[in-house]
C-alpha cells in the first residue's frame, strides 16, 4: 500500500457538497492506510468540464475519468477501488 492513488475530485470552489466530499475522501484514504493524490478539478476553469459534470458535483474519478461516485462519497465502492489498485 505503499504506492501513491490518484483520484480527480470535479467540483465548484462554491460548492459545499465538493469540499465536503474533499474532506472525507483524505479521511477515509488516511484512515484505511491508502497514500493518495486528490487533485482538484474546477469545473468552471474548463467550459468542457462544466457541460460533463455540471449538475452531477461533486464526481469522484480515476485518471482516465471513470467515475467511482457522485454527489455524496459511497464509502464502500471507494474502499473497493483503493483496494483494487
């Protein structure tokens, strides 16, 4: 479990949902021993950002932008990809 995960959080600065999603997926990676690199992706930055995931914020991604869960964390599926990588 020594190898860093990347995941790509997509959000909006003004969206509660997005940093509360933020704050638990570090606790839940921290809490089961996962080294992760949560990168921010602001949706209004990249207009083909905001067509894509515009009403579905906040979605939580792998790199190549499957997506693990939206508007709230699903603990489980997210757990369930830490553990498969």
């Amino acid at each position: 479990m020594s190898e860093r995960i990347s995941l790509f959080l997509y959000g909006k600065e003004t969206c509660h949902l997005c940093h509360d999603m933020w704050a638990d997926v570090q606790l839940l990676a921290k809490k089961n021993g996962y080294a992760i690199d949560l990168i921010w992706q602001d949706i209004e930055d990249q207009p083909e950002l905001e067509v894509r995931y515009g009403l579905r914020i906040p979605v939580l991604t792998t790199p190549d932008e499957r997506v693990i869960c939206e508007g709230r964390l699903d603990a489980a599926v997210l757990l369930q990809h830490l553990q498969s990588t």
